[in-house]
C-alpha cells in the first residue's frame, strides 16, 4: 500500500477508484459440524459416519483444532467475518470490495476423497451448503462450487446440479488427480497410498475430458485452478515446516495446470473457454 497514508481505509481508497473492485479469491472457513449435517441430508447417516472416519485420518492434529474448534482473541471478528456471509457482506463497503468470488478452505481437502461412493455425496453437499450459506447475498457475494475431476461424468452431473439447480456463478476443480502406482497397487495395495503422483485432467487423456471442457463453455462457466504443489516427491515436502512448503507452491501447481491445458490442446480444441488461475504468484 506504498504511496497511501497510514490510517487509510479500503474504503478511501475505493472513493477515488473509477471502477469496481472484485475481490477475486476471498476465502470462507467451514463449520464442520454443518457439512457433517449437510453430509447426512444428502447421502445420509452411514454416508457421514464414513465422512467423520475419513476426516480424522486424513486431517492432521492443529489443523482439526483451528477448523473444528475455531480461534479467540482480538482477530475473532476477522474469524467470524470468514465463518459467517452475512457479516461479511456488511463488512464489503469498509474494505473497498463491489463484489466477492469465495471459495472454501475445508474444500482443499475433499479433493483428496477417492472413495467412489463417498466423494459424489461430499461435493453435491458441500455445494448445497454453499448456496443455503450464500443465500440471499448473491449481488455481492457469490462461493465457488466445487467441482470433481475424478470422472467426466461425475464432474458433468455436478457442473449441471450447480449452474442449473443452485444458480452457482463459480466453479473450481481438482486440477491434480492423485493416482497410485499401478504396480503397487497389484502388488502391494496396502502400500499405494505412499506411491500417489498427480495427473492432469487436461493432458495424456485423449478426448476423455472433452465433454467436460464442452459442457462448462455451454453452461458459461471457467474452470478454475486453486491446486498447489507440495508434500511427498516435490520440491515442497518438507515435513516439519508449514511456511516453506506453501511458499510459492499455488504458483508451481497453476503453473502445472496451465501447462497441460496448452499442451494437452485443450486451449486449441476449446478456444472460447476461459480458465482462471488462483495465488498464481502470491508469495
């Protein structure tokens, strides 16, 4: 903010502007206990027994308690500002922002599901939470849906559920499809999770996507990259610091996308289809 007195506002700096602000990556933290409820709406009580299971062996220890517990102390409004849209739309004016796109921090996580069965419910109630949770706000504030790549046709019924059924104006994707090593899964299953490289939906897949790439040019949604690269086998993965790790790394896996849109023709086959790219150079 060099050049602006201290003490200035968003919304001074608003005043002398001759055009809208879009904040363009505004973040929303999760209630669980809510996407557990939300869980269990859609896919019902075993569905949400297996999600619980599922998030406390994937989660680690101080996340769970920053996500599940929540925080105190003089930042508690700026918690409560991520945890509650409404108060967050009545906060925009200060700030200086027109209008928010959100996307979900838990979100982050429900990419890693490869249950077959559980992910489908996940998503299709983590996107009806975000429309309840949005509810009303849409002339300032809209969340991004989440949008799964594992197979095209799961991730059609879900473009279709969230543009035609919920009214979602912004989609993100799971742009790195986490696969095991064929080998190890044949022959040692139990230790393929150890083996997981990442696969890109927009390279080395024939045409299998393009139905995919059709159908968001149709609905008039932008496929949207909010992946990093780090943890085991890259150049992130340290396993004791949190800062080095995410360092540049939502850099290095839009970087990865956008790579293999170019060079996996999709950007040729699909011309009119606009991509967007998160934190591509945040520090």
């Amino acid at each position: 903010m060099s050049g602006h007195a201290i003490g200035t506002t968003g919304a001074d700096i608003r005043a002398k502007l001759n055009h809208p602000v879009v904040d363009s990556d505004g973040h929303i933290i999760e209630c669980t206990f809510a996407i557990l409820d939300f869980v269990k709406q859609v896919g019902g009580a075993e569905i949400v027994n297996r999600y619980e299971k599922y998030l406390t062996a994937t989660t680690s220890a101080p996340v769970r308690r920053a996500v599940w517990v929540g925080n105190s102390g003089p930042a508690s409004i700026d918690r409560a500002i991520a945890m509650l849209p409404k108060l967050y739309m009545e906060r925009l004016d200060e700030a200086g922002i027109d209008f928010g796109i959100c996307y979900g921090t838990q979100a982050l996580g429900v990419w890693r599901i490869d249950d077959d069965e559980l992910r489908p419910v996940v998503y299709r109630a983590m996107n009806t939470m975000y429309a309840d949770m949005f509810k009303g706000l849409e002339h300032r504030l809209t969340p991004a849906a989440l949008i799964p790549i594992h197979k095209p046709e799961e991730t059609i019924a879900e473009l279709e559920f969230v543009v035609n059924e919920l009214g979602l104006k912004a989609i993100v994707m799971n742009t790195q499809i986490q696969v095991p090593h064929p080998e190890v899964v044949k022959n040692a299953p139990e230790l393929a999770q150890y083996s997981l490289a990442p696969t890109s939906p927009a390279i080395d897949q024939g045409d299998k996507y393009d139905a995919v790439w059709a159908k968001c040019v149709e609905l008039g949604v932008a496929p949207t990259c909010h992946n990093s690269s780090r943890g085991r086998g890259t150049l992130h993965g340290s396993p004791n610091n949190y800062v080095y790790n995410s360092l540049g790394s939502f850099g290095k896996g839009s970087e990865y996308f956008c790579r293999s849109i170019l060079m996996g023709g999709v950007a040729s086959r699909f011309p009119t289809l606009k991509f967007a790219f998160l934190e591509g150079g945040a520090a």
